[in-house]
C-alpha cells in the first residue's frame, strides 16, 4: 500500500513562548528523528509561515534546519499556503494574494532553494472557487481536500484516480481529496497499535493500493504523545510505501483523471452542514454571534487599513491586519465542541490595535461600530464563562 502522507504543522501568531517549546520538543523534533533515523520514509509537510517565524524567533533554529536539510535531499516535500492561517473564502482577492506571496517569502527566506513547493494546502482545507483560481494563477499544481468536497458526502472518493479543477479553457489545476476517516485516525487516543490503522484502511474499503492521508502534525507527539510512536511503525512497516503527494500523482500518471468541482466546504464540515448552507462551520456560523462579530470586525479592519496607506502607523496596521486574519479565535468560538476564551479575547484585541494606530483618520461611526462589535464578542465569552465558571487564561500579544 502506498501512503501518502501529508502533515499540516503550524502555531497562531503570538502563540505563547512555552507552548512552542512544548510542541517543538514533543512533536516536530520527534517527527523529525523518524525521518532522520528512516531514509526510506517520504511525506509531505505544510509548514505556515507563522510557525517558521516563531519556531526561529524562539530558539529552535535546528528545526527548521533539519526540515531544511531533509527537504534538500528530497526526504519532505514542502507544501505551501498562506502565511497567517486564514480562511482564505472570506478574504478579498488581494488578500489572498498577499497571504500567499508572505508565506512565499519567510518561507523562502529560512528554508532556501528547499523551497520549492508544487502544491497547495488551504487552511482547514477550506475550499472556494475564488480561493483555488487564485492559487492556480500562482503557479501551484494541486490543491488538496477534504473527501467531503468531492460531491459533499464521505465515501465517494478513489484514491486510485487523478482529479482536476478546469480553471479557464487551458489552464488545470490538480486536486487530491484526502481520507477523512483514515486521517481522523490520528485524532484518537484509540489508535494505540498499527494493527488498528491497518484495520481501519481494511474496512475503509478503498485503500488497497493507496491510502491517502492528511493531519495536524501536533497530533503526533503533543496532543497524543503515543501516537508518534504508533506513527513511525505504521510508517515503517513492510505493508507500507510512504511517498509525499506530487510522487503520489506520479504514481497515477497513467489513471483515469475526472474533472471535479469541488464544494465549498472545510475538513470540518459535515454532511448535514450543506442543509443549512454552513459551508465553514467552526469558523461562519450564522448562529454563531462571536463568528459574525469577527467577520465585521475583519471588514471595518480592512477598511480601515485600505485607507490609511499614506498614514504614518500604516506599516504597524497593515502588519497587524495581516496576523489578524488567523482562523483561531473562531475555531475556539465554535464550541463543536471545543470552546476557548484566550484566543477569541487575543483575536478581538489584534483588531483593537489595528483601530487605535489609525483612530484619527476612521468615521466617528466606524469607531463607534469597532468598539461595539469588540465589546459584544467580549461580552458573549464572559456570559459563556460564568456559565462554566472558569477563569480566562490568555497570551498577551501579537
């Protein structure tokens, strides 16, 4: 069976110091002993540049040299996205743009000629035509997916076949769905022998010859410290060919290719989200109060930015802007089911700085609109805390 493996890794910008530290000696320094100790091993990596940035700004250069090197002899294949973890359909054009040029470049600037990425992971795999055109236009070859974007079920997925998105009369761009049930494997304290994995890629019924997988690299080590080790014997097992995503197309050069057009949709969305139209449940939920105060939030900021160019705390704001757009502080809003008050309360005050470097130049109303919306997410995560009766616990800055 040939696996192709892909690991997403990846921190909010102004993550805490100790939480790096944690996950960088519990996880990605593990995975990457693996790799080191197994030269017959190949996977694909997905590195935001938030993380690159914070991984080098807190002292764990030697992971991103390692990354570096194992990517130089052709071990990791590097997957690019964009640089600060947004969900890239709620952002204009130009902002998609600019988040992918930004992870091109911090990328480019620490890892080197390694860099040299032929595909494209979406933050939370979340999917919209706009978003792939734009992605197309940068030169990436494929995107990958969750299976559920594939006709909006589980299960219809081949991964013994090449899909593609039609962009324009002649441009294609490729698309590999991942396994979502197989992938998921990974979230679960269940997955505590290879034999399981095996079992679950059995029953699947569709990985005969090829598996197709992609996850949180923090599952491996940090959030399940048994799992690394699970990991690296499935990995290592003679069943099992590990290859990174572009030798996997490779691999189906001579395969049937469908055209597909892909739903809209996230590697969080369920089935039952089509119904209601909640494409991107953790993260626009029209339910939800925090997730439609932070999407105005996001407008009034843009806004706000867009006119101040000539400004002198334009440089502060628009730098600001840029990290503001991380997918977190709705993720922990969405309580489905997980809820976390720090990282909505750091996500309103990203906002509060972009609007107090340029109060002079915004509408009297506008201000007025920033202040309200902050204060109502606020004061939904209170009510929502009293409720638990916990304390809130949040990093500082960004």
């Amino acid at each position: 069976m040939y696996w192709a493996n892909l690991l997403h890794i990846y921190q909010p910008p102004g993550q805490k110091r100790e939480i790096i530290n944690e996950v960088a000696l519990e996880s990605y320094g593990r995975i990457l002993n693996v790799l080191e100790k197994h030269p017959e091993i190949e996977i694909s990596l997905n590195i935001c540049a938030s993380l690159t940035e914070q991984l080098h700004e807190s002292g764990h250069e030697d992971i991103v040299t390692r990354i570096r090197m194992l990517a130089e002899a052709g071990r990791i294949e590097l997957v690019s996205s964009a640089a600060y973890h947004p969900i890239l359909p709620f952002l204009p054009e130009k902002e998609i743009i600019r988040q992918i040029r930004l992870n091109e470049e911090i990328n480019r600037k620490y890892f080197g000629s390694a860099w040299q990425p032929r595909g494209f992971f979406l933050p939370e795999m979340a999917y919209s035509r706009k978003a792939a055109e734009v992605i197309k236009s940068m030169g990436y070859q494929w995107i990958v997916l969750d299976e559920i974007a594939y006709k909006g079920r589980i299960g219809g997925a081949a991964f013994d076949k090449k899909y593609r998105l039609k962009i324009s009369l002649f441009r294609h761009l490729g698309v590999i769905f991942r396994n979502r049930g197989l992938s998921a494997t990974f979230f679960s304290d269940r997955l505590d022998a290879a034999d399981k994995f095996f079992s679950a890629a059995q029953k699947d019924g569709r990985c005969d010859k090829f598996a197709v997988t992609a996850f949180d690299g923090e599952n491996l080590g940090h959030h399940q410290s048994h799992l690394i080790d699970v990991w690296e014997k499935i990995i290592t097992d003679p069943r099992v060919v590990p290859v990174g995503y572009s030798q996997y197309l490779g691999l189906l050069r001579k395969s049937k290719t469908e055209k597909v057009e892909p739903v809209n949709s996230s590697w969080a969305t369920e089935q039952e989200d089509f119904t209601n139209g909640n494409f991107y449940p953790l993260w626009s939920d029209p339910y939800n109060l925090i997730h439609e105060g932070f999407r105005k939030l996001a407008v009034l900021a843009r806004k706000s930015v867009y006119r101040s160019v000539k400004e002198e705390n334009y440089a502060a704001a628009r730098k600001i802007l840029d990290k503001a757009m991380f997918s977190d502080p709705c993720w922990w809003a969405s309580a489905r089911p997980w809820w976390g008050p720090g990282m909505i309360i750091l996500g309103v005050r990203c906002f509060s700085k972009i609007f107090a470097l340029l109060e002079m130049s915004m509408d009297p109303r506008e201000r007025e609109e920033a202040k309200s919306l902050s204060e109502m997410i606020l004061s939904a995560v209170k009510t929502k805390e009293i409720k638990k009766n916990n304390h809130l616990q949040f990093s500082n800055e960004i």
